[in-house]
C-alpha cells in the first residue's frame, strides 16, 4: 500500500511538472481582459433610473451639470467608470516579550525508629541498604521563552480600477488589475474593494485606505519566481513530515 501510495504521489508530481513544461523558453502570457468583471462593466450601458428632460439651452449652457460641461463632476460614479486607486502603505511594527519561570521542590522522609522495626529489616536487607531515609525526592523545573516581531512594509503604486456594480445602498464595487512584462518576468497588481462615491476626491483618485475589505495583491510569476519558490516535492515534504 504505502508502494502504491508513492507511486501515485510521483504520478501527481509529474503532471504538476509537465503542466509549467510547455511554458519552458517562452514568457509568460498576460491574462485575457475580454472575460473579467471591468470588461463586462464597461460594456454594458445599464438603464437609466430616471428620464431626464434633456432641453437645449442646458445642453448649450458652460454651467451646465452635464458630466461633459466644462465644469462638470467627473468623478467616477456609475458601473463602468474608472477611477485611480493610490497605494502607499509605509507601515512598521515591533513587538517584543520575555518569559520565564522556575519552581525547585524537595522531600524526604525516613523511619530511623519504630519499634524497633526498622532495625529489624535492615537485618535482611543488602548490605548499605537500610529504612532510616526510606523515601527521598526532588525535582526543579525551568523554563525561559522570548519572543519578537519586527515588520517594515513600504509600497507605492498606483493603478486604475472600474467600478464593476452599484450596490443597493449606493455603494460601489471596484476591482482593478495590471500587468507589465519585463523579458520574462510578468509583475502582477490587483486590487479589489468597497468604496463610498463621497471619499473619491476631485481629480478622480481614492487611497487604499477609504476602501473597505480591500484586497491588494502585488506579486508576479515567470523565470525569476519560479526559481525563488522551493519545488512541489520539497512543498509537499515540508507539509507532510511531522519532525
């Protein structure tokens, strides 16, 4: 059985290997836009809630509320308008904490006389052998444990996110992606969240930290990464083994 049990983990490792070697010489491919959330937001036009009685001499006013005036609001409000979420994240953390702890203990006891009893055993007892320490213990215990964290994170990145659905309460849906291809090395950026359509500034931006549930994702896959990641055998090894 555990035969059996190898060979298909050989099997599984294999076609896992098999399935990046037709990507051996070739740089990695950027993912189709054509099936994601932000292309299906701004191809649809959704239906008007309400009818605006459109009237000429508004149309031909500069002071017009039209989003295409000349001072008009165009900020990002509706599904499928594009707003630019601003990323910099400058955090630093440090914690430290020490632990310790000892405890020693000691007993004895001993039967020197008893009616004479203890006298009589140590007769039959092996030679040195004797009852007047009959039982001694002790123990002692340490323990000492410390313990640190330190954390320094800076990023800076901007990136242009659609807003991919209207919520109920007016809240909006916004998810954005980016990829850029250096050789062969494809860096990767994500971002995904809930903003309000007050805290989008003037110039059309928000920062990552007025998005809620925020998901920010910045890694990359090709030569450079694969070679930083340990192998599926070690991955697995490093899972399995208990010691």
């Amino acid at each position: 059985m555990p035969r059996t049990a190898l060979l298909l983990l050989s099997a599984l490792l294999a076609l896992a290997g098999c399935s990046r070697l037709q990507d051996v010489g070739k740089a990695p491919d950027f993912e189709p836009t054509e099936e994601t959330y932000e292309y299906r937001a701004m191809a649809s036009v959704p239906l008007p809630d309400v009818l605006d009685d459109k009237r000429g001499a508004e149309q031909a006013s500069l002071w017009s509320r039209n989003r295409k005036s000349l001072l008009g609001d165009r900020r990002a409000v509706r599904r499928g308008d594009i707003l630019t979420v601003v990323i910099e994240i400058d955090d630093s953390a440090s914690i430290s904490n020490a632990t310790g702890r000892s405890r020693n203990g000691a007993e004895s006891m001993g039967v020197p006389s008893l009616f004479g009893i203890p006298e009589r055993v140590d007769q039959r007892l092996p030679e040195g052998a004797t009852m007047a320490d009959a039982v001694s213990t002790n123990s002692s215990s340490t323990y000492s444990g410390n313990g640190s964290v330190s954390r320094n994170e800076q990023l800076e990145l901007r990136i242009a996110a659609t807003i991919v659905e209207e919520m109920s309460n007016g809240i909006l849906r916004i998810q954005g992606s980016q990829e850029v291809r250096v050789n062969f090395e494809l860096r990767e950026l994500l971002v995904t969240g809930y903003v309000r359509p007050e805290d989008i500034t003037r110039q059309n931006e928000i920062t990552y930290d007025k998005i809620a549930g925020a998901r920010i994702s910045y890694g990359g896959r090709g030569q450079i990464t694969d070679v930083q990641q340990p192998r599926y055998g070690q991955q697995i090894t490093d899972i399995v083994l208990p010691f």
